[in-house]
C-alpha cells in the first residue's frame, strides 16, 4: 500500500506517521492481505485555528474509493474517527462485493435461459395451456 502524507499548519513527525499508518492497518484489517498491496491513501492532517485538528483521508481500492473526514480536539482522536468511518465503509464494500458474487444465475434456479435452443415460444400447447 502506498500512503501520501501531507500537513498543513503542522509539523510531520515520525510519531504522526506511525499513528497513520496504524490507524489505515485497522482500516484495511477487514479486507485481509488480499487487496491491500493494490490500495493507496492520500491523507491529509491540518491544525486548524485554535486547538482542533482535522484528518482527511481518501483510499483507493482498485476502481473503489472511500473518504473519511473529521475534526477534534487532538489529532489521535480525529485519526480515531476517520478510521471508524472508513473500517465501516470498508466492510459494508466488503459485503456488498461479496453478496454480488452469491448472486444465483438463472440457470442454477432452473430457470430456462433465453439463449436456450430448447425453448420453443412457438409451441401449440403453450397456447392450449394459455
């Protein structure tokens, strides 16, 4: 996973680059080490005016993109926030994508296929039946 770290109105220390790092760990536990190596996260940390601190983060999973954004007091609690909201979208892509894959075909059900060569619209007892 590649990660881009910007700071504004803040000083990038080593201890701000590892509370990142563990904050989208825990973000991308849910997905396993499958897709992790494809991700990237642009993640944006700022001093705003006064004492609260705000973290922005988007990550990229192949064509799926999640964003979290959020403000506090210290900037571990904003990291804190964003990476409940991102585990949350992670898992809800999670599932959907794997719901999709569930999906029965319509030949697994027993239903006829319209590309059917059997399937005969033209027959006369369809009609009687009708």
């Amino acid at each position: 996973m590649t990660t881009s770290l910007k700071g504004t109105r803040l000083d990038l220390t080593p201890d701000i680059r590892r509370q990142v790092d563990a904050m989208l760990a825990a973000a991308l536990k849910p997905l396993g080490s499958d897709d992790t190596p494809a991700a990237h996260a642009a993640v944006e940390v700022e001093q705003t005016t006064g004492d609260e601190h705000r973290a922005e983060v988007t990550l990229t999973l192949g064509r799926a993109t999640f964003r979290a954004e959020a403000t506090a007091e210290t900037l571990r609690t904003a990291l804190a926030e964003v990476r409940q909201v991102l585990t949350r979208q992670v898992r809800d892509w999670r599932a959907r994508r794997r719901d999709a894959r569930r999906k029965p075909r319509p030949d697994a059900m027993g239903l006829p296929l319209v590309d059917d060569p059997d399937l005969d619209f033209d027959d006369p007892l369809v009609e009687e039946a009708a």
